[in-house]
C-alpha cells in the first residue's frame, strides 16, 4: 500500500519542464527516423551481381511501346522516320562501297551519294543514317571505329576522313595540281564542268566560297566565252555555268549560219536541191598570141588570159564573149 501511493505522488508530482523536454525529445527522434527513411527510398545500395533480375516494365517512346530492361545495355531504337527515310534512299539503287583504295572509284561513291543527296533533299543528319548502310566488307568495319570515335561526324568531316583513308596523298597531290591547270580548251561546257567538280574535290581550298568557285570556273573557260562573261562579274557559280552555257549555244548557232551561207556561195545547193548550174564560156584566139585564150571568170565576172589551166588579169581589153548555158 505504501509503495503504490508512493509511486502515484511522484508521478502526480512531476516536473511539467521535464514533461516538455521529454515530448520535445520524441518529436526530435521522430523526424530523424522520418528523414532516415526518406534517405534509404532514394537511395537504394547496388543489388550483388549474382542475384540482378532482369526487371521488364513498359515505356512509351515516340515510335509506341517499347520494352525496357533495367540492368541491360542495347543498341538504341531506330526511330522510324529515319528507316523510312533510308528506304527512300535505298529505291534510288545507290552503289556500295567495299573499301578497296580506288581514286576513282572513291570520288565516283562519293559523288554519287551527293547526287542522291540533292535529289532527295536530305538534311545532315539524314546522310550520317544513310551513309552507313551503304558501306561493306572493310570500308564498314573502318566506319564502325570512326563512329564511336566521333559520333557527331557530319557529311563534310565524313569526305575529309574518308579521302585521306582511300585515297593517297600523292595521288590526292596529282589531282589538285589538275584542278589549278584546268582549262576549257576545246570541250564543251558540259565536259568542262564536269572536270571541274570532279577536281574541285580534291582542292577544296581553291573553291572554299561560291565565289571562289564562280571566278576559278571563270577564269578556265576558252577565250572566246570568258571575254562575254568576265565583265558581267556574276557573283556566283552557278550564274557563270548557265551564262557560260547560253554564250556556247548563241557561238554554236552563230557557226551554223556563217557554214550554211559559205555552202551557198561556193557551189552549195540552191532551192530546188539540184546543184546550180556553170556557165560555159566561149573564148576565142586573139592574134597569133600561143600563150592561151581569154575567158570570163566566174567568180569575179572579169577577163583573164588562161595560160595551160592558169589564169591572167588582162586589163585595159574589151573582148567580145559570147556566154551559152548548157
């Protein structure tokens, strides 16, 4: 009896200090236990290799639903406008490139696929797709360490690399000493253009702006075409070709009308498509003179002696010759 009142005074008989500090005290524990489990949601320790599962949960992409493993590395998906886009590519039959060290046949790819390219209208992005699904065998195999290498490769840093790979410096040399000699001579536009894409490729420091380009192409046309075009100072290249193309044709025309009048002046066709036909002169002797006779001439209507099928001007005379048609 006495140690139960005992007990009952000294808790009636508490502190009311204590009592808050001891409240104070568990509202303290309780948000440090609170924050500790905060941190371990968080903040997960790595799971032993040996007991990882594969854990299968589904995510929507762009393209729809994908499947995605957790602790599994896989080639990224392929969005599909880019399988379309290389399908569209693909229609177009473009050749394959197997790596073999050919110049010609390297520019010749290369020039190939920048035809497609313009056709098509694709963007950079969209040839770095393309680009890899048309080279095999070890030209492949190089391109794989490339791309890791350089992942954000665009299509001019591709020709830089791939030329210095498949083409060899001396011959890279040799055609860009081509390039700077280059000369329209006795082509056509259309050669001559061609010759100079091709070779512009391997100069690319000589054609770095369309202007550059516009004056170098300029300055190899024949004579005849530059002295049109040169004062005009057309800024750009394509500006010079299409001029450059209308001067041949105009030339062209010109020679074919000067050709046609020259046939009908000596001896051409006339209108009826029967050859015009010669007057036949009668000469006569004069005297007892042996050196030849005395005949009209038909090309200039004067009198020439005829000295054994060779003619004379004879000046000064009025002969009377009579002229017959056959």
């Amino acid at each position: 009896m006495d140690d139960t009142r005992g007990s009952g005074q000294e808790g009636g008989n508490d502190n009311p200090q204590m009592t808050e500090l001891r409240n104070m005290v568990q509202m303290l524990v309780g948000a440090v236990t609170a924050q500790q489990q905060l941190l371990q949601q968080h903040f997960q320790p790595p799971q032993p290799q040996e007991t990882k599962e594969l854990d299968l949960s589904r995510a929507e992409t762009q393209q729809g639903e994908t499947l995605e493993y957790r602790g599994v590395t896989e080639d990224p998906v392929i969005p599909m406008e880019s399988v379309a886009v290389v399908r569209q590519f693909l229609k177009l039959k473009p050749p394959t490139f197997k790596g073999v060290i050919d110049p010609v046949k390297a520019n010749n790819w290369i020039l190939a696929m920048e035809k497609n390219f313009r056709l098509l209208r694709r963007r950079e992005q969209q040839k770095v797709e393309i680009r890899s699904y048309l080279l095999a065998g070890e030209a492949s195999r190089w391109w794989n360490l490339k791309e890791v290498r350089e992942p954000k490769m665009d299509w001019a840093r591709f020709k830089v690399i791939f030329r210095e790979k498949l083409v060899p410096r001396a011959v890279q040399n040799v055609k860009c000493s081509e390039f700077e000699h280059l000369k329209q001579l006795g082509t056509t536009i259309a050669d001559y253009e061609g010759s100079f894409t091709n070779l512009a490729e391997y100069a690319p420091h000589l054609v770095a702006t369309d202007e550059m380009r516009a004056r170098r192409f300029e300055d190899g046309l024949r004579h005849k075409i530059k002295r049109v075009i040169r004062p005009l100072v057309l800024p750009t290249y394509t500006e010079v070709l299409d001029r450059a193309i209308i001067v041949e044709q105009d030339e062209i025309e010109r020679k074919k009308y000067f050709d046609s009048k020259r046939r009908q002046n000596f001896g051409g066709k006339g209108t009826s498509g029967q050859k015009k036909q010669k007057p036949e002169m009668k000469s006569r002797n004069f005297g007892n003179n042996p050196k030849g006779q005395v005949q009209v001439c038909q090309k200039c209507g004067r009198y020439h002696w005829v000295y054994a099928g060779r003619t004379g001007l004879k000046l000064g005379m009025r002969l009377d010759v009579s002229i017959t048609m056959k």
